[in-house]
C-alpha cells in the first residue's frame, strides 16, 4: 500500500470535478483508491481550511455540501508541534508559503510522497525529494 499527502491543488480537483480542470481524473483516481482502501493519505491540519478558502472563490453557492462531504472522508490528520517547525524552515528554505510546506513537511517526516498539481511549487522543492506532479503520477 502507498502512502500520500495530497495539497490543495488536488483536493479541489475532488469537490469541483465539473470544473474539468487538468489532471482531474488522476485526482479523482487518488480518491477512487483512498475510499477503497488502496492507498493511505495523511494530512497537515489546515488542509480542509485551505480547500474551503478555494470553495469560497470559485464554488461558494456548493461550499457547505462540498466541505461535509471531504469531511466525511475522515482523513486522518497529524497535529504536531515538530511539523510546523520544519514546515517554517522550509518555507524560508524555499521562499514560499508555509500552507504549502505544511504539506510536504507532512510527507518528508512520515515518509510518504506528497502528489501536487502546484507546479510553482514542485520547481522550487523537487529537490527535496518526496514530491511528484499530480501529471506524472502513476500510483
């Protein structure tokens, strides 16, 4: 079984499939392979925060809907203190977000891969490892 942590840039991709946005059926095969149990996924706290501030922009009459049914998925999440300093590093490490390296923190402290859709951030953190773009991945 493999093990992912996927960003927002994917996550969206599961509540809005009717956007028909690059690469949404390789999300919704990531979902297909989570509800059956195929893969594990674990996320950063804010996950569901962040996708719900990208609901609001571009589906907000759906928002309510949308975020209970990623809530019904019960992803687990991890809530540590370490995670948000490495996170913290990397974002300075990286000039970027820490929203973003909250993810990857996340995959590179629990060995696990992160799967994104992010490719700004893919080019500045690929050199970490533990990374691949959501149009390269292959399970």
């Amino acid at each position: 079984m493999s093990d992912f942590v996927l960003d927002a840039s994917v996550l969206v991709k599961w509540a809005v499939p009717e956007n028909a946005e690059v690469d949404t059926d390789k999300a919704l095969d990531l979902l297909a392979d989570f509800e059956q149990g195929n893969i594990n996924l674990l996320q950063p706290i804010h996950w569901l925060c962040e996708v719900g501030a990208v609901l609001c922009r571009i589906s907000a009459p759906t928002l309510n809907r949308k975020i209970q049914l990623l809530r019904a998925l019960e992803i687990p999440v991890i809530d540590n203190p370490a995670i948000f300093q490495f996170a913290g590093e990397l974002a300075v490490e990286l000039d970027h977000h820490l929203f973003d390296t909250l993810y990857h923190a996340v995959a590179l402290e629990n060995n696990m891969t992160l799967v994104t859709a992010d490719r700004r951030y893919y080019q500045k953190a690929y050199g970490l490892g533990g990374i691949v773009m959501l149009e390269d991945f292959g399970g």
